[in-house]
C-alpha cells in the first residue's frame, strides 16, 4: 500500500447528536410502543455485545476512494441479489425497496438508488434493535433480525425490514439492511392497505425486531407464524428469501472486504464517508442565510364518508449549519391517514439528501448530522399507537411536504443550491387504482397498474420541470408498457399520454402527468377501486408563486362505446376531447368509489403532474410558444396563465402579448384584497434574493423585503413578507375547471387557491392552497443578525 | 436433409476442413479500419489503414490492400480469390449517437402517439449512471427522435390476441404518408400497439405509404422485434428508419465497390447478435448493425476459446473512453433481448456488453469534499490526455506514463510519442491538494480506475449468477492488457489473457472474419403451462421453414445449417424470463414437463435455489429459433517459430512497493516467445503492453496466447 499524508487529512470524529431536545419533548416515553421511536445519542447497548468501533484516522485518500466504490456496489449487489431472487413486479420494475449499510451502532453510511423514502428507517431500526435486543435475546454473530413496526420505523407494515449484524473479531462490526414492499401480509383487505381502518388492529399485525435466523438458520416458527398471516404466503416466504439471499450475499462481501484491509481501515472509509457528507452539507448550510421556512399541505377525505381538509405542516429553522423541525400546526390523527414520526423524519432526510447531499452517494448519517426534530405527537404526520397508517396518506404527503420547505430553504441560497429548489411532483398523492375481474383464461385478477409512476417532476427554481419524468424519490421505477398491462389485466386502453396543461404553470412550468382511458376488454365486468385522497384538495403545490399541478382525477364515463366499434370510424375516442365532444363534461368519482365497470364503459384516470415555479406571467414568451408547439400547453392555457398570445402564423403576437400581461396584471391588482401593511415604496437597490420574487436589502439601517420584479421595498423583515402583498383568493375550480376539480364535490371545508401580489407591479410571490379561514403561512423569514453579516462581508 | 437432421450437429461443431478461398473481415473503427484475412491454409494476416469518415469506403479497401500488398498479391487477385468479406461498421451507430441520421416520421396507433415520450416511466432515469440520481436538476429525458408534429396518431387498433378491435383507417395512412413527405420527412417508422399479434395493419400501411411516398425509408417495427412491449419496440422501428437511408447508400456503395474490384460474392455484414447479415437484410434492418464492432470482438473471443480450449471467460475491452465487460460461459456468449442504446432502451436481439467510463482517456478530478475521483468523464481523442500535448487534464494514460508502465516513445508502436513532462505535471497538479506526490498520485489514479472497473465485473456476476472466480479475463484494446492483471486480481480471478497478440489489434476484424451467418426469429406469445405439446412445438415449424429458406437463398447447404430452438419461459407470477433449449427431437406428452423442469433447472442456477413461486404457475413467452449457416473457420496453429524479444529494463513505480523499481522490459513486434517469468514485468507489443504485477508470473502458451497467471488471494 502507498504510504498517505496524514498531515492533510481532517481529523474524522464519531458525530453523536441527539436528534431532539429530551428535556422539551412532549409526552412520552418515545420508545417504540405508544409514542415512535427516538433513538439518543448515547444508546444504551448491553456490554455483553461487544462493538467493534474503532478506525483508522488517517486513512490514505487512494484506499478510501476504492473502499468507498466498494461499499456503494456492494449495496448495488445486495439490491439486486433481491431483485433476481425476488422476480416481483414490484420489486423489479418499480423498485419498491431499497438497501443500505450502516455502522456497528447505527449510523446509515451508504443507500441505494430505489426508493428514497426508505434512507431513514435503517438508523432507527437498529438503533432501537441494539438498545433493546442486546441483552434479550442478544445480538449474535448469524443473526437476522425481521421487523415492520411503523412505530419502531417503517412507513407501514407492508414493507418488511429484514438486517443482520456483520461480526469480525468476535465483535459487532457493521449492519446489513433492505426494506422492502413484500405484498400481501393480512389485515381486512386483500394488498393489506386499509384506508377504512379507525386503528391499527384492523391492519396487518406489526411486529417489532424480531429474530427470524440463528447462526445461520432460518427459524421455521417464526417464519411460518409470519407468512401465516398472508393471502399469498408461498410469495411472501418468497419475499422474505430474497431478503435473506441479499443479506447473505452482502455479509460475504464484507468479510472478503474486511480480510483484504482489515477493519480498521473499512471503519475509517465508513466514518470519513459519514464525515465529507456531513461537512458537505453543513458547508452549504452555512451558504444560506439563517431563517425560518414553512409549508402546509391539505389532505382531502382522508378516511370513510370524510368531508373535512385535513392540515400538515412543517417548519425549518436554519441556524448557522444546522435544521430544526417541527410539525407543529399539523392536525390530528386521523383513520389511517396517518404516518409515524419515523416517516416525516425519514421523509426530511430523504428530501434533505437530495438537497444537500446529492454527490455524497446517498450517505443518510451525514446528513441527519445537521438535522433535529420537535415532533407533536398524535397528528397526522407523527401518530401515536394505535393509529393505522397502511394507506401512507401522510407518509407521502410527508415527502413532498418536506421537499417543498426544503426547496424554499435552499432557495435562499447561492445559485448552486438555488437550482436545486424543486416544486412538488408526480406520484404526488395516494391516488393509486386497484384493476380486479376475471380475465380471459378465467383468472381473478387484481392490479394496481403501474402508470401512477410515471410521475411527473415539478418545475426547479432555474429550469421547467420534467414531463412524465417519474418521481425524484423513487428514481429507478418503471410504469410498463401498456401491451404488458393489456397482458395483465381485461382492459384496453384508449389512449396513454402526457397530459396538456397539467404541469402546474410559472415562471417555468411544472411537468406535465400522464392522462389514459381504458375499457374492459374479454370480460363480463371489471372493478375499479381507487385508493385516493381528494385530488379537489390540491396537494400538488407550486413554489414561490407557481401554480399548482393538476393533481389528478379519476371518471368514469358509462356506456360510451359502441357494441360495435370495427366499422364505427371515429367511435373509439382517444383523447379527453373526443370524450367530452360525446358526452359533455366528466363528472369526477368519489376519492373513495368502487366502481363496476362493464364493457363499453370508458374509465379515465389523470395522475397527478408537477407544480409550477414563479410568476408565469414572467415567463419568456417563446418558451410558451415552444411549449404549444410541441403540444406541452393549448393557446387557450397560454393566454390564461401565461398572457402569451400568438399570431396565425404561429409565432408570438408582442403587441397582443403585453396587452394582455398588462390586462392580467391590471386583473390582479383590482380583485386583490389590499394589504393588511403598506409597503414602504422606496427602492431598493440590488436586493439580495430569497425565493424566486422576494428579496432583502439594508435600507437606512434597516432590514427590509423588496419585490425582486420591481425592487419595491415591502417593509421590515420582522413581519412576513406576505402582509405587504395584495392577496387574491379564488376556489382554484374557478381558476382552471379542468386542471383543477370542484373541491365543494367532496370537502366541506372552503378549499381556496390564494396569491400573494407585489402591490407595486402585481408581480406573483406565492400561492397557498389552503382553508379559506386559514391565516396566510408564514413561510419565510431571515434572521436579520445573519442578513447583516453577509452585506458587511460584501 | 430435414430441420431435425440440421439440428442434430454439435453445439460446439468446428469444421475440420479448409476454406476453399480467403475470408476478409474488415472492421471500421473511429480512427483505423482494421483488416484479417484468413488464408486457404488457416493463417491470419492483418493490415490497418486510417478510416476515411467523409467516404468509409476508401479506408474500407485500402485496409485490404495493405494486407493484399504484404501477400504479394494484386487486390483484384485477392479479392477473386477470396471466399467470404464480412464487414463490421459503425456507420449506423455513428449515426445515432452523433444524431445525424434521416428526418424520422412515426405512425403509431391513434391514443397513442406519445409513446417515445412517455419512454414507459423511465426515460429520465435509464442510462444514467446511479450515483447520479439525486442531482435532479441536471437529469432528463434524452432528446426526441421525433418530434411530436411529426408523430401521426392511426385509427387501428388490435388487441392481446391479435384480433383486430379497430379497422385499419387506410385513407388516414395515405394522408399521413403525403404529410410526413411534405414535411420534409426522409424516413418512417410505423409502429401498432400488438403488431407482434397481428402485423397486418403494420404491413398494409407500410403498402400504402410505399405506394403514395414510395421515395420515403420505412420499417415496421415489428419486422425488427417480435417481443412484448411497444416502446422498446418503437425504440428499435425509429432507429432503423433513422439510420435507414444511409445504411442504403452505404451497403450499396461497398457492395458495388467490391464488385468493381473483383468480388464476385455478397458481402456480408457483421450484426448485433453475433453473426452476420447480407446486404439486403443490412439495407432492410441496419439497425441490427449496431455496436456490430464489439460484438465481432465476442464473436473472435468465442472463436478462440472455441479453438484453445477455455470454456468460461469474462472478455474484458478497456478503449480509450469506456471498458467494455462481456460474458462467455460454456463457450456461448451470453445473449440479452434488451438493452439501453444512447438513453432509449431498445428491444433487439443482441450480444451482451456492459460499459462504464474508463478508459485511458478517463480524467482524474477532485470533487466538492476533495476527493481523488476517476472518470466518468474522459478527454477523448481530442483534446486527450495530457501527454498527447494539447490537453491539460490528467488522465489515466497520464498516471501509466508517469508510472513507467507506458514508453513516451513507444505508444502505439511509436507512431505518436507522448510528453511525458505534460503527464508528470498534469498527475502533479492533481495530487498537490491532496498531500501526495505524483507517483502515489499516478498509482492512485490506476488504482481507483482499476476498482472500478473489478467493480462492474462482481456487480455483472451477481444479476448473471456466475462467479467470476471461475472465469479466466480476457484482456483487449490498447487498456485492456495494462490494467486487468490488476482488475482481474481484484475481481478474483485466477488468469489474465492476451490472446494472439499479433492480432490483438484487429480482434474485431478478425471476429468478423470468423464469423457465421446468423438470423433469429421470434414469435411473442403468452401460453399458460401445461398444454399439449403440439402448442408448445408447433410454432417452431413455422419460425424454422423462414430460417430454412433464408439460409437456403443465402447459399447455405443443408449440412451447413444450424437450427436452435428455444423457448422463453417464466413464472406467472415473477418476471425473470429465462432461455430454455429445447432439446432435440422432443416430442409426446411429456414434452411439456421436460421443458417445465428444464426452466426450473435453469432459474435455479440463475437466481438461486428456491427462488421459483412455482404455485403460481409457468408460462412460455415466446418462441426463438437461432438459425446458424456455418461458414468454414480458420484453424490456429500451435507452435509457430518466431524469434525472441529484445529485452531491457526500466524504472516502474509499483504501489505494491511503494517505490520505483528496476523492472524488466521485453519488446515484441507482434508474435511473442519466452520462458515463463515472474513480476513485476513489462511486455511491450505494438499496440499496448502487457503489465505483470508484482506476485504473478507470465508465460506463452503453444498458440502464443500471453497467459498471466494470479496468485489466488489471502
């Protein structure tokens, strides 16, 4: 080996954090049983496990690179060890799972590529495994332990965690976890969701850490007292083998590693691995002005025959280079609308990694480094036991919650963090479908078909969003292709295609979802049942005055096929349009409908798209031209949103366009409410920015906000920006009635779609959908101490 | 002779006898056209000539001249007397990645013309790296092949059992063809969702655009692909039409070259399956051409351990940008139905190769948390290295100059002689933040990219279930044989091989020349087991007769044959699907058990013992015939004289010392002897050098193949 150079190497220390403040957190004990699980920073780990903790400082740079390939493709390998075990759809094709390694005590030092939302469970499972295993039964060398506890952490009881411990020496020195979405587990419903469930006893059984092998060998009774419990439980021991084929296949590895350079050295890449992400992050951290930031998003019949909108909200609180969160001001738990404190915590650090720790591959300790929590217990987004959670409402809700405050976080921050500010996106909401009928061979079938994730990125704070871009949380995930579904399931399909206007507009428009039709096809009747929330309660938000996404719909339109159909030219409709043109508006079904589809009958389903990000009346009008060219938005969108106007010829009509900007502005500033401040009028030179409109500046002394559009100065930034604005509040159906449904269809609560305006040039700051009676979110505010010190630094 | 006596030969059958004439294989790369020329007698004789990209055809020629003129022969001479030309070109996949092919239509079923837009829910995603996920912002789609006002929706639709549930609208296919036309459209892929069911309204459109725009290049994507799924499909349709009107031109233009120089044969053309096609096929699906280059390397690999007697070996190909991993077991290549080509992912049958960025050109760079990272960037030819003085960035060719494994004066042969001063600098600059001097810089950089690349061997072995440790690693192109005595040894493998190193440098060409005749049939169809054997057999006959007559047409002899059945079956309820052989002369009710335990045998070994969910049924997915028309193989011959390499000795910095060392130096000119040695050790070849780490030991078997062996680790 080639000798290093210490010298420049950082010293590497074990970052120990407790993640919340113990002497003010509510309630309790957080332990796992009532109240989730909390792990210290000191864990309380029985002697007679003996750790296997000490590394190298001074590792050569070389080595550590090599190591840290290795680590990464190891967890690739004990991905897709999984995946070729496994065979199910689910598994391969979306990638409902993930893997990762942690330390001897703990910390998650490399995930994998899947789903993203699963990067902090690891940590809290085997924290709270050593702290209450370790002495009973105790933790052996050959152990693997099984869990899918939501309250220990997982998102709900469907995905199984299966872990082992990797001893060298005789002691403990790594772990080994994958998480996956197993399938079929029991419960009330057939898929073990339970969107009906009041508590967690009508759900599957959770069962906290739980050995299922001993020094090597599966234990058969607790195997079968777990697959017992399943509809398929052929496929889930078979679910349950991948795991362990994985497992083994990784623990192999890391003997092989830990021969070859023994375990001082691998320690020493794990913890300098946890220590650049973490120095990565806090330096970027330290590159944002400190503030605080807030987002709310609304969930619709969040449980049977429900009619209110139900609130989640979270707040960050930047210091220097660390995040506080809260979730305070999120409504309370509510049927199985809910998540666990491991989820919203699981959600922020995936967001928070996407953020800020994009070229650390996937290293989730480096990141929670900077991160605490304040978390209410018995709400939405950190239930206490026994409220069910299978239908991940909240849990999913939760990331996209996180991305969006996150998202106006960095967006305070230099352009290189700027840019990476991203409005929600598709896969936004719970609105999954499940397919179920006799196929042609006389087979029950019962789908959900993959189209959902064809997903959708919203708008970023420097470019357009994605459309049909997927999820950015779940990146390796595959829709399939209609022929495989017509394969699958008694239906055909219409049409399948990209949405036009559904990416939600803006300065730079959000990306368009997917829009399909099918028809039972060589069958008596098909179900549909939807396991949604109400798309009417808009969760598909834009940023910094974007536009929300059309967030989704689900219609049926009876008997609108001919018997007929091969010599009926023209009777086989392949758009919405052709659609509406036969038989008038759509009328949207219930969040919660099951419907009996019987052949002829049209069934369409609109995914949800992308936020937008910005003013769209600032948007560049040969973007918008380039947009209806290639059939992105109609010119009917285009005037509305975006005050573009375009000549015969196809090309944009200048004098027409700023007529009808000047007209769209001229709207805003007579409708709006005036503001509850006067805005001080002065202008501010060269403010400095903060979101995509509003920006901050000194003036005579004191620390005001300004309009970025016209350098208005607002105000002093001890109030929030959004009192100086002139608010314009509509129910968002009147904005757009196809992109955005009727909320007063499903929800009792009025659901209102509100504007914040420059009350100088009507410029757009920022949408909320919010309850009418709700007060405006106070969603960004800068602590002027640290406003100062940049402006003397400049 | 009937298809069963056909398939009766030997999987592994070898022709004893001699070619009657020459056999040509020409392969153009981005920089030389390499030629091998087989004699009547077995020899292999080889030429290079600088490839002429603004008309490939010269280089083409001139390649076989050299040769022609080191036979002492006139190239009509040569070329009256040659049997065989096949030729492996890039032209086509040039012409996509470069993304200059023809101005593409696509006529696609009505509701469903976004298809290569919706990319299945993939497309941001596919092809990218996956350590680079999470840096959203910077992730997209690949750039369209067509534009959507290019794209014309069809009334038509047919279902999943091929019936047709909608007419075909001919008047809208009429009008579609006169508007693409009159929008300046050269070419037209149209693509029906079930047309692997029922192709019938594919080929009555196709009819009808040939008869209105009978100018216009049109393929059916379901001539190309016979597998379930329309966007892998449509993938394969639209490159083919883009490529189209140029492989037109340019298959003609060789052919008819050829034949002004004496040719009095078709020529042939290397495919991504393996083999090779005519003319007619290369004009009618050039898309098969495809990465047709590495795959004659397989095809050569195959060949020579065919002849020498390996039966598992992981081929391993380390260019200037990329290094490129392929798999041969039991001396058959494997084989893949899908793959992603420039961000689409691509239904066609083909030869299976995996890359990463590494390669001698791959840059070293620091990153945010000052980090030494290798790749995946490369400085291509131009700039380049360091070295080549005109770049700045330092690469790994740099690191191997400054490391005294590469001979400033000596790379490639001496033709281009590399500042070793811009190396040393480059690694220098590199290495200064990072508190290391520039050889630990230099032996860092070939460590990490060497990880790297013993990386993508483990991670291809576990999705194939092999183990690498039972595979020797067959090492090419001008990196090939610098790094993978060190790649193979992290990858734990026991041998590393040079093969002929006289003709390591036209190994493609060489594939091309050896190569057989192959075309695959397919037929999709989803039949749930058991039934009778009739419905698992029949399909055969149909798919055999095609294969029967193409050879036929082609010139084959019945005795020159080779049908393989073979069936792809799954379980219903997972989605693995596996190759099953059929076996010979199967026949009876029992048939369908045999193959049920055959596919359980099979996905066993290949994703573990009990990793079937047999109650949830076994399913055949489609049917395949690989039809083979043996061509006559050169024979190698052992034990050919060739005189000893000169020998020195240089300094070599080997990081398993941590120093510089006296190290041995032999020079070869192509055909290599010597005495077993240990390492360290540098043998210098033409075009690369052969590197012995410090532990192993090297020798030259009885065919001259450079065989290194690896000291089985700790």
């Amino acid at each position: 080996m080639s000798s290093s150079n210490p010298a420049s190497a950082e010293e590497v220390r074990v970052i120990r954090h407790d993640e919340v403040d113990r002497d003010s957190l509510p309630e309790g004990p957080w332990d796992g049983t009532r109240y989730s699980y909390i792990p210290p920073a000191e864990l309380s780990i029985d002697p007679s496990l003996r750790l296997h903790a000490e590394f190298d400082q001074a590792i050569d740079p070389v080595t550590y690179q090599v190591l840290r390939s290795r680590f990464w493709n190891m967890n690739l390998d004990h991905s897709d060890t999984i995946k070729r075990v496994s065979g199910s759809p689910v598994i391969v094709y979306m990638e409902d799972f993930n893997t990762s390694l942690l330390t001897e005590d703990g910390d998650s030092v490399v995930c994998g590529p899947s789903i993203q939302y699963f990067t902090g469970y690891g940590d809290l499972v085997v924290k709270w495994t050593l702290e209450n295993r370790s002495r009973n039964p105790g933790i052996e060398d050959g152990d693997i332990f099984m869990q899918n506890d939501p309250y220990v952490g997982t998102a709900h009881q469907i995905d199984v965690q299966l872990y082992t411990p990797v001893f060298w020496e005789g002691r403990l020195f790594c772990w080994i976890f994958g998480n996956c979405h197993v399938g079929d587990i029991g419960g009330i419903n057939p898929g073990s969701f339970v969107p009906e469930a009041p508590d967690i006893y009508y759900e599957p059984v959770p069962i906290p850490p739980i050995k299922i092998a001993r020094r090597d060998q599966i234990q058969q009774d607790v195997l079968q007292m777990f697959v017992r419990q399943s509809r398929t439980p052929e496929k889930l021991t078979l679910q349950i083998r991948s795991q362990v084929a994985g497992l083994r296949t990784t623990r192999a590895r890391m003997l092989e590693l830990l021969r070859e350079y023994g375990a001082p050295t691998i320690k020493g890449a794990m913890r300098r691995m946890i220590h650049d992400c973490s120095k990565a992050v806090g330096e970027r951290l330290e590159s944002i002005p400190d503030g605080t930031w807030r987002e709310a998003i609304l969930i619709g019949s969040a449980g049977p025959g429900d009619r209110r909108a139900h609130r989640l909200l979270t707040t960050v609180e930047k210091v220097g280079d660390s995040m506080v969160f809260s979730n305070a001001g999120t409504d309370p738990q509510f049927f199985a609308a809910n998540g666990t404190y491991g989820s919203w915590r699981s959600a922020l650090i995936c967001a928070a990694g996407t953020l800020l720790a994009h070229d650390q591959m996937y290293c989730p300790a480096g990141v929670l480094a900077h991160m605490r929590f304040q978390p209410v217990p018995g709400t939405l987004n950190c239930a206490r036991y026994p409220a069910a959670v299978t239908p991940l409402a909240s849990t999913i809700v939760s990331v996209y919650l996180a991305s969006q405050v996150l998202s106006k976080m960095v967006s305070a921050g230099p352009p290189e963090l700027r840019k990476r500010a991203n409005a929600t996106g598709g896969v936004a909401l719970p609105g999954w479908w499940v397919a179920s009928g006799i196929d042609r061979s006389g087979r029950f079938v019962a789908d959900v078909t993959g189209d959902q994730v064809m997903g959708a990125i919203g708008a970023f704070a420097l470019r357009d969003g994605i459309d049909t871009g997927g999820a950015w949380w779940w990146p390796r995930s595959t829709a399939g292709n209609v022929e495989d579904w017509e394969q699958a399931v008694p239906f055909l399909y219409l049409y399948r295609r990209e949405q036009r206007d559904s990416g939600g507009p803006g300065l730079w428009r959000g990306g368009n979802g997917v829009e399909l039709a099918v028809t039972p096809h060589k069958t008596h009747e098909l179900t549909a049942q939807v396991i949604s929330v109400d798309p009417g309660v808009i969760t598909t938000l834009g940023l910094e005055g974007g536009y929300p996404g059309h967030p989704g719909n689900f219609i049926n339109v009876p008997g609108s096929l001919p018997a007929d159909r091969r010599s009926q030219r023209g009777a086989w409709p392949t758009s919405r349009g052709e659609l509406e043109l036969a038989h008038g508006a759509l009328a949207r079904v219930s969040p919660k409908a099951v419907v009996s589809l019987k052949p002829g009958d049209v069934w369409v389903v609109e995914n949800s798209a992308g936020g937008g990000v910005g003013d769209p009346l600032q948007r560049d009008p040969g973007r918008v031209r380039s947009d209806i060219e290639e059939g992105r938005i109609s010119a009917a969108s285009a005037e509305r949103f975006y005050g573009v106007v375009l000549d015969a010829a196809g090309n944009v009509d200048a004098a027409a366009t700023a007529d009808c900007r000047k007209a769209a502005h001229d709207e805003r500033l007579a409708s709006a409410t005036p503001p509850s401040r006067p805005a001080d009028g002065r202008t501010l030179r060269a403010p400095t920015q903060v979101s995509t409109g509003i920006g901050w500046g000194l003036l005579a002394g004191q620390s005001v906000w300004a309009c970025l559009s016209c350098d208005v100065a607002l105000g002093g930034t001890s109030v929030p920006y959004k009192e100086f604005a002139r608010v314009l509040e509509r129910n968002p159906h009147d904005v757009d009635p196809v992109m955005y449904a009727d909320p007063g269809e499903y929800c009792d609560d009025a659901i209102v779609l509100r504007q914040f305006h420059c009350p100088a040039c009507a410029a757009l700051w920022a949408t909320e959908v919010c309850r009418a009676a709700d007060p405006p979110l106070d969603d960004l505010r800068i602590k002027p101490g640290h406003a100062d010190r940049k402006v003397l630094a400049a | 002779m009937s298809h069963a006596a056909a398939r009766a030969k030997d999987a592994d059958w070898v022709p004893e006898d001699g070619l009657k004439g020459y056999s040509i294989g020409v392969d153009i790369g981005g920089t030389f056209t390499d030629c091998a020329v087989v004699s009547p007698a077995g020899e292999v004789h080889t030429g290079k000539a600088p490839t002429t990209p603004d008309d490939r055809s010269r280089g083409f020629f001139e390649a076989i001249n050299v040769v022609a003129d080191r036979l002492g022969l006139p190239l009509r001479d040569l070329l009256a007397q040659t049997e065989r030309i096949v030729h492996g070109t890039t032209t086509g996949t040039n012409a996509i990645v470069a993304r200059h092919g023809a101005r593409l239509g696509l006529i696609t079923t009505a509701g469903h013309g976004d298809v290569m837009y919706l990319m299945r829910g993939s497309g941001r995603t596919s092809g990218l790296p996956a350590d680079e996920l999470l840096d959203v912002p910077s992730t997209n789609k690949p750039e369209p092949l067509v534009p959507k006002r290019l794209i014309i929706e069809i009334a038509e639709r047919i279902d999943v059992d091929g019936e047709v549930v909608v007419d075909l609208d001919e008047d809208a296919v009429r009008a579609a063809a006169r508007s693409l036309r009159d929008a300046g459209v050269e070419a037209v892929c149209i693509s029906f969702l079930w047309s692997i069911k029922n192709p019938s309204h594919e080929r009555r459109a196709r009819e009808i655009v040939n008869e209105e725009t009978p100018d216009l290049y049109v393929s059916c994507a379901s001539d190309l692909v016979a597998r379930l799924g329309e966007y892998e499909r449509t993938t394969a349709g639209l490159m083919n039409a883009y490529i189209g009107p140029l492989m037109l031109r340019y298959v003609s233009s060789i052919e008819q070259g050829a034949r002004e120089r004496g040719f009095k044969r078709d020529v042939l053309f290397a495919q991504c399956a393996g083999g090779a096609i005519t003319g007619d096929e290369a004009r009618a699906a050039p898309i098969r051409t495809v990465q047709s280059g590495p795959v004659a390397g397989i095809v050569s690999s195959v060949f020579w351990a065919q002849q020498v007697g390996y039966r598992n070996l992981i081929a391993a190909d380390m260019g200037g940008t990329t290094f490129d991993v392929s798999v041969i077991r039991d001396r058959q290549p494997l084989e893949r139905d899908l793959s992603v080509f420039q961000r689409y992912e691509l239904a066609l049958p083909m030869l299976d190769v995996e890359s990463i960025g590494a390669g001698g050109g791959s840059i070293a760079w620091i990153d945010a948390s000052g980090r030494l990272n290798v790749g995946p960037q490369s400085a291509g030819a131009d700039p380049g290295p360091a070295c080549y003085g005109r770049g700045e960035a330092a690469t790994v060719t740099d690191a191997d100059v400054v490391l005294g494994v590469l001979d400033p004066e000596r790379f490639l042969g001496g033709r281009m002689p590399l500042d070793p001063e811009r190396a040393l600098q480059a690694v220098r600059r590199i290495g200064e933040p990072l508190g290391l001097d520039p050889y630990q810089t230099a032996a860092g950089i070939v460590r990490i990219v060497d990880s790297r690349m013993a990386d993508l061997i483990r991670r291809m072995s576990v999705l194939r279930g092999f183990d690498p440790r039972e595979f020797a690693c067959l090492a090419f192109g001008g990196g090939g044989p610098v790094h993978c005595a060190a790649v193979a040894r992290e990858a734990g493998m026991r041998q590393m091989i040079v093969p002929l190193p006289r003709m390591a440098a036209v190994w493609s060409a060489f594939g091309a020349a050896a190569c057989d005749v192959i075309h695959v049939y397919q037929r999709a169809e989803l039949i749930d087991l058991p039934v009778d054997s009739e419905r698992i057999l029949g399909p055969f006959g149909a798919l055999e007769s095609q294969a029967w007559a193409q050879l036929a047409q082609e010139g084959f002899a019945g005795d020159r044959i080779m049908l393989r059945r073979t069936l792809r079956m799954k379980y219903a309820m997972q989605v693995h699907d596996v190759e099953v052989p059929v076996p010979e002369g199967l026949h009876g009710a029992a048939a369908c058990e045999v193959l049920i335990q055959e596919f359980e045998r099979m996905y066993e070994r290949l994703f573990g013992e009990g990793s079937g969910y047999r109650e949830g049924g076994v399913q055949v997915t489609s049917f395949q015939v690989r039809a083979t028309g043996h061509t006559t193989k050169p024979r190698l011959v052992t034990g050919q004289e060739t005189g000893w390499p000169d020998e020195c000795e240089r300094l070599v910095y080997w990081q398993e010392y941590g120093r510089l060392e006296p190290t041995r130096v032999l020079r070869a000119e192509g055909e290599v002897r010597f005495d077993r040695l240990e390492g360290p050790a540098l043998i210098e070849l033409p075009d690369t050098v052969i590197v012995v780490r410090p532990g192993q030991s090297v020798r030259v078997d009885d065919y001259g193949n450079v065989v290194v062996d690896l000291p089985a680790r700790g």
